[in-house]
C-alpha cells in the first residue's frame, strides 16, 4: 500500500519532518498525521505535530502472579528538528527508566492526573534523539488488562489475560501516543509462562500454531509479533491462556480454550467465505490472515477488531450459526475501522456506521436479501431507541460528528455511531444506486489505506468521487445535515415494512392468540427477536408464563434471545425468571447485555435493587474493568 508513504499528502503531513526519518530499517510505512482542526485528538495529551511515535517495538514478560507486563517499549519516534521533548500518553504503568537509542539516560516528568485520560508523559529530547526506550511495569489494575483466574476460564486450570485497548485503555500498558489518528507499526516480544500460549494482533513470525520461538529451561515461552502496517495503537491487543489453533480455511482461522474449541470452529464455518464476500465488496483483504479468538465469558464486547485476529465474546456461539452476523462486522472493519479509521472519537460513526452497513452487506450476500433486510429493520428499531435515549431529535448527541471534550469517549459508543451511521450509508446508496455507491465504498477504503480519517474528509472525498457537482443530488442527500446536525433527516431511507409481517402479525394477535408456538419453531433468530423486543412492555404474570412455557425462552442457548426474555421479564417483575437472570448476569460479563439488566433493575427499589446487589456481589470479579466502572456507579 504505497499510498500510506510520509508525504503522500504534503498538507496531511508532520512539516519540517524528512521522509528519510525511519531509524529502524525502513521496513515500516510512517502514516501521515492530520493537521485540521477537527483531526486534534482531545483524549491524548499528545503533541504529534512536533514529535511522533512512528514504531513501538515491545519486549515484555507476562507475569500472572504479579498481574503485570514489564520489560521495555522502544519507541521511534518522527520529529521536528526543533523539538524539545516528546509527550505520551499514561494511565498507571510505573517509569523504571528512559533511555536514547544510544542508551543514554533522558529525563522525563508526568504532568497532572486526569481521572479518565491518565497523564502527560514527557520525556526530554536531545538534538539527535530518534529512538526511546522506556522501561516499565503496568499496574494489576491497568484497565485494558483483564486477568482472569483458572476459575474464570472454561478449563479451570489455566489463568487467562486478554486486552482491550479502545478506545483509550492502551495507554495503561503501552508506553506510546494513544491516539487513533497517530498510526505506528509495532512489533512484539513476549515472554510467558509454558504451557501458555501468547496471541497477538500481528502476524506471528512464523507459521500459525507453530511460532513458539523458544521454550527456556525456566518454563518460559517466547512468541514474536509483528505489524509492518500503521494501525490505530487502540488495535495493539494481546491474549495469553492454554489456547489451541483450528484452521477453518486457507486464510481463516480460530483460537480458543481446549473446550471451546470445537463449538466455536462449528459456529465459525462461514468465516473464509464471508473474507471472499467482503473482498468482493470493498477490495482485496489488506492484512494476510483473518483468525478470531474466543476469549472467556467476562470479554466486555461482542467483539473487537482486532487486526488479523478477532477478539470475540463466547456468547456469538448459539449452536446454529445465527449470531454470526457478528462476524461479518468485526470482519468490516479490516476495511472500516482499521485500514481507514476515525482519526478522533468524535468521528467514531466513521468506524462503526460504516461496518454495521458493510456488515449487512456482507450478510445479504452469504445469506440473502431477506435476512439483510431484517437486520436492517432491527438496525433501525434500535436507532430510535438510541435517539430517545440522547434526549430525543433534538439531542446533541444525536449528531455523527459528535462534541466528546470533557468526556470519556465511550459515551460515544452508541448506536447513533452505528445505526446513524448506517442509515446514512443506506440512504446514499438508495440515491445513487448500489453500483456507483459501491465503486465510491472502494475507493474511499482505498484512497485512505492505513491512514486516519475524519468526517470532512469523508464528505469531501464523497462530493468528490460520487456527486462531482450535481447540485439536484447534492440536495437530495442532506450530507451535511446528517453528519452535522441532530435527529434523523427526512430522507432516511424506511425499515421495508414487510421485512417482519408475519411476526409483526403474531405481535398484534397475542393479547388474543397467545405465544405463536408454531411459527415460532420455523422463524430465525431476527424473527424471534423482533417479536419478543415488539411485544408492549407491560406483560402479566400469567401471559409471560404462557411465552415461556410456550417458546421455551428459559431454556434458549441463544444470548440474544435470553437477553431479550429476560429484559422484558424484568419490566414486569416476573419472579419466575430470576434464576435464569442470576445464571445469566453470573456466567458472561458481555456489556450490551449486562448494563441493561442491572440498570433496569437497580431502578426498582423494592423488587430489583435488591436481587441486583445479590448477583453484582456474586459477579462482579467476573467482568471487565469497562463494566464495572459502569456498574459500580448504580452504586449496587
Ligand atoms: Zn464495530
């Protein structure tokens, strides 16, 4: 991908900065840094106009005992001839030292705390400094690191540590510029215990399942990584337990527990042919291998796209393969997300509207138009949720280039970035036909390979590449009304009403004719969902024991399904569910589903709170920091 070359762009580009300045072989593509206002990333205490990390290479020892990494980062860096220091960013990991490429000693002070972004780590420069090496230990509680005890796994005899790093959790163990909009290759060192084995999101040095470099007489194992094109840091992620490989196809693959294993590979069959759908859809799959990991029940996400490796939640595997639509959007993001990603949080919409509306394409072409269709319309039932939920249309929040300063970026993780975003998608598409939407979709990927993007950007590359000055469209499709303003435009192209009709019929026949038992059995996982998330939310106890009874909702294996019982089961305090509710707040620690469930019942003083303190007691050691900085506020 030559376009990611240092100056591809002169006005996107670090001024003053040489193209020759690659210290270390010049085997790494150096991604540009934008220069517009709106690329200023407010979640990084970075300066990368003045100097930049353009490589980090890691050598670190995984310790289980300690909960910790330690070792060293050493960090190339691009810079201004008249740059003074470097500035990174940090949230706990504890400075042994700081050293030159030549190994001098460079001083180094942090600057005030800020509870959410850490703090200013800034280290001197000399007038010849090209490299850094920090030396360093992350804390136990480093937040993007989760360390689970043999318990918490699903063999019960090996510890588990896995990462997630977005949206800034990285800088609790990565020494570097955790900003999505500086891109660094990276590479990787990494010393574990034996038998364990170390996953990372790089390719291996070495063939999958077989790139263990050494075992020393000291029980350790050591495996190499590395990342030869820029990526967001957030997409640095690692993953350590007693992991075993499975091929799925040529290029596909899968990483789980011994146990789990043989579901998820079952679950994961499609995967080689979803990569050949999405390829046909947006051009060739830029990063060599797609595998996935399972990862233990507490994962806080459906998934993350991690390059080259998927990280996933084991709740995916249903038995029938019907929540792999999952798949198909961490598989678009290689493309959306991770090969052209949103330079700031403020611009997230640009990775996750633009993977939910390739995910669905990918969908409709492994499974059809009509499956496509209805995810579409559920897509569209949660916009409007997520509409309410930001106040309603008139809510700042409602916009896709959104104002996160002073604000964690999660509070951006909304289905506003997703279904907005897709929505928007859609509706260009409906104006200017499939065909020529999907050559802009590939030139946008393309035009921006392994570079950040922002929202202008995208309108200015769009009115560029596809409206090219036709003003009747150009009013048509309200560009900057969506990407700008608050609320749904007008020109939102409709769920198709008859995506549900027949379950949409069951919905209003049910105060007559009761659970749709027959039907039930032929409809998909969407169907079901459509119906259980329709029916009115006041349900009495007898009318939700006939649903259970009828449809089995208890003794569903589906997360999805379960959740959707379980959410309206306790809308209507129905007694008879909470030991399913228990089993399933105590057994997986995934966020869309837990957040929910405790929030909905820690509002209910008398029936909920209660039963909410009992289980967040039980649980609480299972999930995720990102869950319980949540979850600890309901103050359970
Ligand atoms: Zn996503």
């Amino acid at each position: 991908m030559i376009r990611t070359l240092l100056l591809a762009a002169s006005v996107l580009t670090l001024a003053a900065v040489p193209a020759t300045a690659q210290p270390s072989g010049g085997r790494q593509q150096v991604a540009p840094v934008l220069a517009t206002a709106d690329a200023v990333d407010p979640h990084s205490f970075a300066r990368p106009r003045e100097a930049r990390v353009s490589n980090v290479a890691l050598d670190l020892s995984v310790d289980f005992a300690g909960r910790t990494v330690a070792g060293t980062a050493t960090l190339d860096i691009v810079r201004r001839p008249t740059a003074r220091e470097i500035v990174l960013d940090r949230k706990g990991y504890d400075v042994q030292s700081v050293t030159d490429g030549a190994g001098r000693k460079l001083a180094f002070r942090f600057g005030p705390a800020d509870k959410d972004l850490g703090t200013a780590f800034i280290i001197g420069l000399r007038p010849d400094t090209r490299q850094v090496q920090v030396r360093y230990r992350s804390r136990p509680d480093a937040s993007a690191l989760q360390w689970l005890s043999p318990a918490q796994t699903a063999g019960k005899r090996q510890p588990f540590l896995f990462s997630q790093g977005q949206a800034i959790e990285n800088r609790s163990w990565v020494p570097t510029q955790d900003s999505p909009g500086i891109r660094q290759t990276w590479s990787a060192r990494i010393r574990v215990p034996a038998p364990l084995t170390a996953v990372m999101s790089a390719p291996s040095e070495g063939v999958a399942g077989s790139f263990i470099q050494a075992t020393l007489p000291t029980g350790t194992r050591t495996f190499h990584f590395r990342m030869d094109h820029p990526v967001a840091p957030y997409l640095i992620a690692i993953a350590v337990g007693d992991i075993r490989f499975q091929q799925l196809g040529p290029r596909t693959g899968v990483w789980a527990e011994p146990a789990t294993l043989p579901p998820a590979a079952r679950e994961l069959v499609d995967t080689e042919k979803m990569v050949d759908a999405a390829e046909r859809l947006f051009g060739p799959y830029p990063w060599g291998r797609y595998d996935m990991i399972v990862l233990p029940p507490s994962f806080p996400y459906g998934g993350m796209e991690n390059p080259t490796l998927t990280f996933l939640t084991p709740t995916f595997i249903a038995g029938d393969r019907s929540l792999v639509s999952l798949i198909a959007h961490e598989l678009a993001h290689s493309w959306s997300g991770n090969l052209a990603t949103n330079a700031t949080w403020a611009d997230f919409w640009l990775n996750e509207g633009t993977t939910t509306y390739a995910e669905r394409r990918i969908v409709e072409a492994l499974y059809g138009p009509r499956v496509a269709r209805q995810q579409v319309a559920l897509g569209i039932d949660s916009l409007g949720k997520a509409v309410d939920d930001a106040s309603g249309p008139t809510g700042a929040d409602t916009r896709l280039h959104i104002d996160l300063r002073g604000r964690r970026p999660d509070e951006g993780l909304t289905d506003i970035a997703y279904e907005k975003g897709a929505a928007f998608l859609r509706t260009v598409e409906a104006n200017v036909g499939r065909e020529r939407f999907d050559v802009f979709m590939r030139g946008w990927f393309t035009r921006h390979a392994f570079q950040p993007v922002t929202s202008a950007m995208f309108l200015a590359d769009l009115r560029q590449h596809l409206v090219r000055g036709d003003t009747a469209l150009e009013r048509r499709l309200q560009l900057d009304r969506w990407v700008y303003k608050p609320g749904i435009p007008d020109n939102a192209v409709p769920a198709d009403r008859q995506a549900f009709a027949a379950v949409d019929a069951a919905v209003a026949a049910f105060p007559r004719a009761g659970a749709p038992v027959a039907a039930w059995a032929g409809w998909t996982t969407d169907e079901r969902l459509r119906f259980l998330q329709r029916l009115p939310r006041k349900q009495g106890a007898a009318q939700l024991a006939a649903l259970d009874r009828g449809l089995r909702l208890t003794d569903t294996g589906n997360s999805e399904l379960i959740f959707a019982w379980l959410d309206l089961a306790v809308a209507n305090r129905y007694q008879p569910a909470v030991p399913a509710l228990e089993r399933f707040l105590t057994s997986q620690g995934r966020g869309k589903f837990v957040r929910p469930l405790y929030k909905a019942l820690a509002a209910d003083p008398s029936w909920g709170r209660p039963l909410a303190v009992r289980f967040y007691r039980q649980a609480r050691p299972l999930y995720h920091p990102l869950v319980t900085r949540d979850l600890d506020a309901l103050k359970l």
